[in-house]
C-alpha cells in the first residue's frame, strides 16, 4: 500500500502537466456550451495538436503511435485534462475504443489504414453495436450480413450511435451465421459511413439534445478486407471493444464529480433556506456529507481497481461495481442539486434566471441515462453475481 | 502508486485468517458469548503470543511496531470471525490512547503488560446525557479524583484498568480501586460485553490532556470500521453460499436476480467501505491532510452499509436466516453495537459537513 506516486508517475504528470499549460485552448470556454455539430472542427484541431505533441493516445503501444502508458499514468493524464479543463478530443470512440481494438484484432493492412486517421481525427469512428431488439441482449442482434463476391450486403438497423452524424467510419457488429448459437455468428466489419445504403437520423433523447443517431444500412457493400478478426468471433472482438469502455476514462468522471460536489458546496453558502443560508440546514449538510463521502469512495474504488490491473494483469472485483456505483451517485447528486436550488433547479440553459447556465436542470435529465447507457445497472448486477460471487446465470 | 496489500501485508491477513479460524471458530464464539464476560483466557494467550496484543505499539514496550494499515487488516479478521471478548478494547480503545499520550513510564506500566498479554484495559467515554462529542463530556476531576457515571464502556469487568476521559484530561483508574462500581449493561452484541461504571471519589492517575485524544480515537475509528467490514465480508460469504446451495422451484435461488441482485449489492457495499476503510488507514499512517475526513467517511459508510448488509444478508436467508441457529444475526447485533460506537453514520455525516462545508482546516488535528 503506497498512494504515493512513482518517481515515473511524478515524471509522466510534470511532462504533460508542461506540455497541456503551454497548449490547451484558452478560449474553450466560449466553445463549450456550444452545440456539438459547430464545435467539432475546433475538437478535431484540439485533438490534432495533442497527436503533435505526442498524447493524443497515450495508453497505445508506442509502435503505433501512443505512449504504452500504465493504467495508472493514463488516470493522470485524464486527471490532468480534467484539471485544466481541457476539451474532449473528438475522435473520442476511435482513440477509447475502436483503434485498440483494431490493434489487438487487426490486419497489418488494417492498422495501417486506419490507426493514422484516428490519431488524427481526419476520420471519426463511430460504434453500431445496439439494435432496436438487442440492447442488453447484444448478442440476438439480427443486422446481418450476406457474402456477395467479395463483398458483404448488410442489411438492419442500429440504434444508440454516439457519432453517427458526423462518424466516417463505423465498428458494425452483423450476423453473418444466421444458423447457429447466437454469439457465435457475429463478425465485425469496418464500414465506410458514406457507403450507399447507409442513412443515419439523429435521435432526439429526453434531455432535447441528440448525443445519438439511429443507423439504417440497406444492401450496403461492405469488402471483405474490411472484416475486423475472423468471420463469426465477432462477439470476442465486441466485448474487447466493450473491456475499453471501463477503463482510464473514469478518472476523468470523477474529477467532473468532484467538481460538481465542491460546486454543491459553494451553492450551500449562497443558497437562502428557511431565512438562512442553506450550508446552515441539518438535513442539507447530512446529504451533501453523504454524497461527498460516496464521490470519495468512488475515486478509493477506481485507484485499488486500478492497482489490481496494475499487479495482477486482470481487472479486480472492485472494477466491477464502479459503473453501477457511479452511475447511481449521480443520480443522487443531481437530485441534491435540485434540492438546494429549489425552484431555480427547473430553470434550462435559456432561462435568464439559471443558475449556472443551466447544468443542473440538464444533468438531473441527463443522470437517467446513466443508469442505462453502457451496461444498465441491472446488467451490472447480472456482471457481479454471475462471474464475481460465481451465482449462477440468471438468464 | 499501489493500493493495495504489499506481500508481508498479505501474510499477516492470510495469517491470521488462518490463526481465527482455528483458535475462534462459530463455536468457540458462542460458547463465550454465553459467559459474563465473554472473555476466554486461553484465546487472549494465544493472541498474545501471535504479537497481536501489541500489534502497533513500540518494540520498547513490548510492541510488533507495524503500521496501522496492518492493524485494520487484523481488525478486517477479527471481525470476520466475530472475536468476542476485550481485543478492541484493550488493544485498539486503551492501547493506541496510552500510546498516543501516557509518558514512558506509565507506557512500562501499563502498555508492555497489555502487549504482554498480561492486562487488559478499557476506555470510559460515554455519558447518561452525553454523545460521542467530546465537548458533552460533563465529568470532571477535582483534587485528583473522579466522581460521576460512564456508560457503555466495554469490557469493564474483566479490565485491570479504566481510562476514563473526563473533562479537564484523561485519568487512569484501577478496577479494584474501591469506589468504583461495574455493572453490566445488556446490550444486543452478546460477544462484546457493555458496562456502566460510576465512580465515587475515585483517585485517577493522569495520562494526558483530552486534547490529545483526536488521533488515538481516530486509530480505534477506522479499526472498529475495518472490524465492521470483516462483518460484512462474512455476511455476504454466508449469503453467496446459501443462495448457491438453497433450492426452491426446483433451482438454486441464486440464479433468481431478485436475490442475485441483493447480493451483488452486498458486494458493492462491502467492497467500498473496504476502500474507504484502507484509505483512512493509509491517510492516518502518513499524517495526510485529509485524514479526519477519511476517517468519518469510513465510520458513515460502513455504519450504513453494515446494517445494509446485514439486511440483505438475512432477506437472502429467509426463514433460516431468522433463526438462533445460524449465525448471521450474531453479526447482525455486533454491526447494530459498532454502528453508534464512536458515532454512527449521522454524527460523521455532520463532522465530515463541518471539515467540507464549513470550510474548516481539514486536519487529522481536528479530529
């Protein structure tokens, strides 16, 4: 047990830590609250600058481009993003999730064509996994996928894809054995987003905003070059691609929280409740204590995840709760924020009234996806009983 | 950065896993629990000759000199195996506080016979209108002498030695001192004894200043959390296999996610109050700035998620679960005790609120 960092961790955090306070955008904040679709020019430039510099992909292999950093040196870098509030990058699924995917299952010719344009944010990937009838239930996806010549004829529809307006490219998990087990005729194809036959509709969630798309492929051709890992072990290269999802990325989340909790606790002060100020009510410290102690707890279970990966070379049973564990806070931060703010919780972005231009009307609608997005809580719980405490398989 | 248990840490918990369960099994548990006291004097030779009485105390008295961490990983035992008897109240309550502020040679006095094995010891805090909160001590100490009632003070019939925390410092009595009064007070922990114990002009040796007191109560915080954790660890064990071996509908009930799903959060909760439990060990070992708040945010959450799972834990059982027989409700009521000593999740909850929001100098010095 030393929580103290490396002399290589000191070394990676001061390096980039230099580096980002010479670099990052000043003006980001003008930028931020924009909507996606005008900012990406400036996300793509953002990202480019940090290939330039050598950090756009740090946790890839330094052959293709990255760093080989530790898990724990890609936790500071996020960390440190997260402290400059420096901007996402946009190729954000290629650089997570897609381009070590390609690393681990692609063809020399692969790699070759694509790592470079994920580092680059010249090509943005997108993800079609979910479907209208698989969501939870990934693997009964029914797009399939007809060899024609040399190609494949994909027909379906995906749902739930992050990037789809402005993805060049897309991870397309099809069937392409319609005959047996279901996990087992799955393959995974690198689809070209301006491929004829390929109609993507922005879906509007709750919150008004459309983070999403839904993705309808009609007799799209797809060459067989472009088939990641072999035909049918689709459903390994998906959960690999799924492993990412769970990984460095959370330090930055709890940064945002920290954030938001001190945020919290600044509003405390100022917020009146009952003819005082509200830092001074009983019941509202109880619940702030609460929720500063869970976003504490949440960070002391990510860095012993971490460290278990670190040693071992397997994520830990304490990786496994951490979505379940933030996910839920969330919502319980949120609904905290509508408490202390009262009626002014309401108020949208637009509203003159707004306190803080809004995020917390926006993040108490947005809380409820966390609970779905990325593996609902029930599936996580699915995870912990089954292959944690080893119950047997549910469903 | 490494969170997580180094090789000789492994060794000392696998170690003592392994000491628990052959020297304090279930039913050597109850069998103590059933007696006044439940103390076993053959169990305290034995714990002292694994140098556990003097874990963390120094070489010179006796003490092992490891760290605190290696303390909570003993206490994470202890309490998986439900150690009845005056082990945290000795070591952990009246050790770590004759450690922190007794001079070397009320330490050769009465340290080194604790680390001995040879005495064991109790701390008086609690008051009929008092809390947790040092400042509703009302006792106070004229001319040397103590006069007044502690309650809830553990082990007190079977200590050599009372501490008591009075007012205007922190007083050392003799048991046998006439004067002084013990009777028992039943609790719903049948295996760690509670006392109330007044005292009738009572001559008390000084051990120090009540200031002093924040850091050796921080210590017995987190290793009565750690204890707490171990509980839980148990609990959910015990919940895990019942639910793989219980049939009902022709299945085991695990595969039901209406329990699958109950255990699984007995999981998360066990698993983050064991992180929040090495962290505020961690913190308290190397004096870090936030080691007060550490501390409450381990005692709130595993005053909560010990009662929760303790719950979850006989939901799971059913009827089974409700019976004498089995031993969940034994940590049941050790969980139920642990969660008010030394403050439940409320009283850290507001501590932590005055070391956060009202923007205080978080400091182990608070605490």
């Amino acid at each position: 047990m030393d929580l103290n960092l490396t002399p290589e961790e000191v070394a990676f955090r001061d390096e980039f830590r230099v580096w980002l306070q010479a670099n990052v955008p000043k003006d980001w904040a003008e930028w931020r609250e924009k909507p996606l679709e005008e900012s990406f020019p400036y996300l793509r430039a953002w990202q480019r600058k940090l290939q330039e510099g050598g950090w756009a992909a740090v946790s890839w292999p330094k052959d293709y481009g990255g760093r080989s950093a530790t898990l724990m040196q890609q936790a500071i870098f996020w960390e440190e993003m997260a402290r400059l509030e420096a901007p996402p990058m946009a190729n954000a699924l290629g650089l997570g999730l897609i381009g070590p995917t390609i690393i681990a299952y692609g063809t020399n010719a692969q790699k070759k064509r694509f790592i470079p344009g994920i580092l680059s944010a010249e090509e943005i990937w997108c993800q079609g996994f979910s479907e209208p009838n698989a969501g939870s239930d990934l693997a009964a996806l029914q797009t399939e996928a007809r060899l024609a010549d040399a190609h494949y004829l994909v027909n379906g529809q995906k749902i739930w894809m992050s990037y789809g307006w402005v993805g060049d490219w897309c991870e397309l998990v099809v069937r392409t054995d319609p005959a047996v087990p279901k996990h087992k005729g799955l393959t995974v194809l690198l689809v070209d987003m301006k491929s004829p036959g390929v109609e993507v509709r922005p879906l509007r969630q709750m919150t008004g905003e459309s983070e999403f798309n839904e993705v309808f492929l009609r007799d799209v051709r797809v060459p067989v070059e472009n088939v990641l890992g072999k035909v049918n072990d689709g459903w390994n290269v998906a959960v690999s691609t799924l492993m990412h999802e769970r990984g460095a990325y959370g330090a930055r989340l709890i940064l945002i929280f920290k954030r938001n909790i001190n945020r919290l606790i600044e509003l405390t002060r100022k917020v009146q409740r009952n003819g005082r100020p509200a830092a001074q009510d009983p019941i509202l410290r109880q619940k702030l204590a609460q929720c500063y102690a869970e976003v504490e707890i949440m960070r002391l279970n990510q860095l012993r995840a971490f460290s278990r990966i670190t040693s071992t070379g397997a994520p830990g049973p304490e990786g496994s709760i951490q979505k379940l564990f933030w996910s839920e806070l969330n919502q319980r931060l949120q609904q905290l924020a509508q408490e202390l703010l009262g009626p002014y919780g309401q108020l949208l972005a637009s509203d003159g009234h707004a306190i803080d231009k809004g995020i917390w009307s926006y993040g108490y609608l947005r809380s409820r996806g966390n609970t779905i997005e990325a593996g609902t809580s029930e599936v996580q719980r699915n995870i912990i009983g089954h292959f944690v405490l080893g119950l047997p398989r549910s469903y | 950065m490494q969170f997580g248990l180094n090789e000789s840490q492994e060794f000392l918990r696998d170690s003592a896993r392994k000491f628990f369960a052959g020297e304090c099994p279930m039913a050597e548990v109850r069998r103590l629990m059933e007696t006044d006291t439940a103390f076993g004097a053959n169990l305290w030779s034995k714990l002292a000759e694994q140098g556990y009485t003097g874990i963390i105390f120094p070489e010179e008295f006796g003490g092992v000199a490891l760290g605190i961490f290696e303390l909570i990983l003993l206490m994470e035992e202890a309490g998986r195996a439900l150690l009845p008897g005056p082990f945290f109240s000795t070591v952990v309550m009246a050790g770590t506080l004759l450690d922190a502020l007794a001079t070397t040679a009320q330490k050769r006095k009465y340290l080194a016979p604790i680390c001995r094995g040879e005495a064991r010891a109790t701390v008086a805090f609690f008051e009929a209108e008092g809390s947790w909160d040092l400042a509703d001590v009302r006792l106070t100490a004229a001319n040397g002498e103590l006069k007044g009632e502690k309650l809830f003070v553990p082990d007190a019939a079977i200590a050599d030695w009372i501490i008591v925390v009075a007012q205007n410092g922190v007083f050392l009595v003799d048991s046998k001192a006439s004067g002084v009064r013990v009777q028992p007070m039943l609790g719903m922990d049948l295996t760690r004894k509670l006392y109330s114990v007044r005292f009738d002009d009572v001559p008390g040796e000084k051990i120090g200043e009540t200031a002093g007191l924040a850091r050796p109560r921080a210590i017995a915080t987190a290793a009565l959390a750690a204890e707490m954790v171990g509980g839980m660890q148990r609990t959910l064990d015990l919940a895990v296999e019942y639910a793989k071996t219980r049939k009902q509908f022709g299945k085991p009930i695990g595969i039901f996610q209406a329990v699958q799903h109950q255990c699984a959060d007995m999981y998360l909760e066990t698993e983050s109050a064991r992180s929040a439990v090495y962290y505020a060990a961690w913190a308290l070992q190397h004096h870090a700035p936030d080691a007060a708040a550490a501390v409450s945010i381990a005692k709130l959450y595993a005053s909560d998620a010990s009662r929760t799972v303790g719950n979850r834990g006989i939901q799971v059982h059913g009827g089974m679960g409700f019976t004498w027989e089995n031993d969940l409700h034994l940590y049941y009521r050790r969980a139920k005790a642990s969660e008010t000593t030394f403050g439940d999740a409320t009283f850290h909850r507001e501590r932590l609120a005055r070391l956060t929001i009202d923007a205080e100098v978080v400091s182990e010095r608070g605490a």
